[in-house]
C-alpha cells in the first residue's frame, strides 16, 4: 500500500475529471499541468480515476524521476468527491480511505483545530 499517512507535508490533489487510464508517466504530468494547473515536480501526490471509476493511478517525484502507482479493482469503483471543479486537495488519511473504498461524501469529520485551513 502507498505509505503517505505519517508524512504531513505531502499534499495530496484529486483530478475530479476522468482521466485515459493509458496515460502513464509524463501523459499524467501534462494533465497535472494542463487539468490541476500544479508542478509535477513538487513532490506532491496527484491522483487520477478512469472513466468507468475501477482504476486509479497516483502519480508523484520522487527524487530522481516520477513514480506511478496504479490499483484496479475487481469489483466495484472509486468514489471521488462530487464538486464544480476539476481538482480538489484532500489529506493524506481521506486519500488512505478512498484507496479502503471508503466513500468521502458520507464522512462526517469532528471539528478539529488546524493551522492549515483545508487540511
């Protein structure tokens, strides 16, 4: 499993719009600049859905070059957020739970303090 939880300064970007899942290395890198308007190079995870939402790939650099991890489910799908946007920020630990099959939308969060607003 990607082991990202304990590493607070990584962030993590949902592309909301379906992406070619036979896009690889750098087909991902454009749609990280094109679609989520962000640096590949940051170092930051950007994750990608398939049309048919069975698929994800997360792609990320690491410290010589990019790393793609890719799961395909035997059954069932992928919820991603429903929003206006074609990218979202989530956390390390809701990327955990959308990779467990956990749906985001039916989460229901304590308030909790934050010095980052959108974390």
């Amino acid at each position: 499993m990607l082991s990202i939880a304990a590493q607070r300064s990584v962030r993590v970007f949902l592309c909301l719009t379906p992406v070619d899942m036979r896009r690889s290395f750098d087909g991902l890198a454009a749609a990280v600049e094109q679609v989520l308007c962000a640096n590949p190079l940051s170092g930051h995870l950007f994750v990608f859905r398939g049309k048919r939402g069975d698929r994800i790939k997360v792609l990320f650099w690491d410290t010589d070059g990019y790393v793609v991890w890719y799961k395909r489910l035997e059954k069932g799908t992928f919820r991603f957020p429903q929003d206006s946007s074609s990218a979202k920020e989530i956390s390390p630990a809701e990327l955990g739970m959308l990779l467990e099959g956990i749906d985001l939308g039916s989460v229901k969060r304590q308030k909790r303090f934050s010095l980052f607003s959108n974390v």
